[in-house]
C-alpha cells in the first residue's frame, strides 16, 4: 500500500486528484480500524497530519474556523468555553486516546449516524469548508453535508479543510444515551443551541436516522414559543410538545444498541431535559444580570 506525505495543503489537493484510490487519514481512529479488520484495502494512504494548517483554528471575522485535524482534546481544551456543545459531545468520545487523536475532520469524513459531531453542529447551524485542486473552495451547511448512512457531500477529488460556526451567544447543551457511560457508541443523541439574538432555537439529532438531521417543526415551535425578553418559565406543556416534535423528526431503525421505540422515547426524554438546562441557563443569566 503506497503512502502519501503531503506537506502542504496544495500538496495535499494535488494527491488527492492524482490518486483517486487514496484513503484520507488524520487522526486514523476510524481508518486503522477499518484497515485492521479488513473492512477496507485502499490503493493507498494520504496522510494529512503533516499538513500543519489543518491543526489550528483562528476568529475569524467573528466566526471560528476550526481546522480538519484539531482533535477532540484540544476543542475541549481550547475551544470549550466558546463551543459549549461541542465540547459537551467531544468529552463523550470514545477515551482519552481516541480524543487525542480523533478530530471532528474525521468525523465529518466517516458521516456516521452515530458521529457525535454531528448533533452540535447541526444546532450551532455550522458550515463545512471543502476544497479540491479543480475547482477551489466551497462551503457545506452541515445540515446538506450527511447524504446517506456513512455518506457525506464531498466530491471524489474535495478534502474537508475547516468547520465554521460563530461562537455561542446562548446556552448549548448535548446529551447521548449509551448502554453505558464511557467508549460507546451511542444509542441516540440530541443537540440543543438557544441563539437568543436570533430568537431562534437549533437542534441536531444523531444515531435515529440514516443521517444526523435537524428537527426543524421542533426547532421553529420552540422559537416561537419562548419568552425570551420576559424568560418566564417554560410552560410544561410547551416542553413536552418540544420533545413530541424532535421525536417526530427522528426515523430510527431496531439494531443492536437499542430498538426504534427505544431510541425515539429516548429523544423526546432527551429534548426536554436539555431544554430545561439551557432554559434554566438564560433565564438564571437574566436573574444574575438584575442583582
Ligand atoms: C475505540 C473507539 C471509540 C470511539 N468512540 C467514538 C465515540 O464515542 N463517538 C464518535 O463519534 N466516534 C467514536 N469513534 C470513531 C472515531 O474516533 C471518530 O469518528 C473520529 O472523529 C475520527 O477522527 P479521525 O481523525 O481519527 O479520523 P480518521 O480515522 O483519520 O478518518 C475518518 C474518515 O474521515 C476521512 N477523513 C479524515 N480526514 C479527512 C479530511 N480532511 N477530508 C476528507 N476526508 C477525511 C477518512 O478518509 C475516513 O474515511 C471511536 C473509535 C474508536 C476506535
């Protein structure tokens, strides 16, 4: 198997045009596995981690643009104060190996279901940089990025080169079920970002579909919904038909982990409860402010 160096980004398009057959790899805790058990042979490797710009992130005109190949230790670390969701996912992944080593860049490559990624950044409505030596640079709302089960948007010959999102200017909160608390994959889970400038609530729901997806009739219910000048209480009612829409968004299959009622009943649990935290949140922030 040939394995390809590339030092620079450029570099790194270059191959990937030349050598239709490569297989990224960044962090390799998908591809080492696959490799491993056989579920792959690719002609051969492109090694981005020598690609130093993948590694960093920089503000940018009031966004964050977080290189491919930033790793899961370092978004909690570095980022987690500003990325609250994210970060909340990124320490549920698999061990302090595999956040050592795996980024969100690799992530977005493997487009699993299951990603953890993937609900945060659907809520926070993140963007998706990808790049190929043809045709130059686009932009994928994640919400247009998953395509199938373990399928994404990028072309034959595009790298995913950064995620953008803008900062959180409101409580985001994500919650997974597991069949048990560390180095699982999980059951279902659910992303909740509350964008108060906007008046707008975002969400992002994982493992209950052929794709992570939003709940849009939840998210657009739940922005109309909140009192979010006055930030009364939220009315009971209003939560758990809130979690009746995220689960009416979901359309799980029965597998191993857990059968579709399960992972459904689960997600309308789950909606409530992060809306509750992120309620609690905002209007606590509001009672802080006054004294
Ligand atoms: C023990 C274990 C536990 C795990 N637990 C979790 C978990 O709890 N939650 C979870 O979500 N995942 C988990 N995973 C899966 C994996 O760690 C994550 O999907 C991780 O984000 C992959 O990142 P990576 O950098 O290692 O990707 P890699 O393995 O390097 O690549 C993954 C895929 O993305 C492609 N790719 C990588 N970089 C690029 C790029 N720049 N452009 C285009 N394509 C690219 C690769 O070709 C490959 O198809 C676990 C894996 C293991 C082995």
């Amino acid at each position: 198997m040939e394995f390809l160096r590339p030092m620079t980004w450029e570099d790194a398009l270059a191959a990937r045009a030349a050598h239709p057959g490569a297989l990224p790899v960044q962090g390799g805790t998908d591809v080492m596995v696959e490799i491993n058990f056989a579920a792959r042979r690719p002609d051969a490797l492109l090694d981005l981690n020598p690609v130093r710009e993948l590694a960093g992130w920089e503000p940018v005109d009031g966004r964050l643009r977080i290189g491919a190949g930033v790793t899961y230790a370092r978004l909690i670390e570095e980022l987690g104060d500003r990325l609250p969701g994210l970060a909340q996912a990124s320490r549920t992944v698999g061990s302090p190996q595999i956040r050592n080593r795996g980024t969100v860049g690799g992530n977005l490559g493997a487009a699993s279901p299951a990603g953890d990624s993937h609900p945060p950044l659907l809520a926070c409505g993140a963007e998706i940089e990808v790049a190929s030596a043809a045709r130059g640079t686009r932009m994928i709302p994640a919400a247009a990025f998953y395509t199938g089960v373990k399928r994404n948007a990028l072309e034959p010959d595009e790298l995913i080169r950064a995620v953008w999102t803008a900062p959180a200017t409101g409580p985001q909160y994500f919650s997974k079920i597991g069949t048990r608390n560390a180095m699982v994959i999980a059951v279902c889970s659910f992303a909740l970002a509350l964008h108060p400038e906007e008046r707008r609530a975002g969400t992002g729901v994982g493992s209950a579909a052929p794709t992570p997806r939003r709940a849009a009739s939840a998210e657009e219910f739940l922005s109309a919904e909140l009192d979010w000048d006055g930030r009364r209480p939220i009315d009971p009612g209003v939560a758990r038909r809130f979690g009746e829409l995220v689960r009416e968004a979901a359309a799980p299959i029965d597998d191993v982990r857990g059968t579709a009622g399960y992972r459904v009943h689960a997600l309308a649990v789950m909606a409530r409860r992060t809306l509750a935290w992120a309620w609690n949140d905002y209007a606590g922030e509001a009672g802080r402010e006054a004294s």
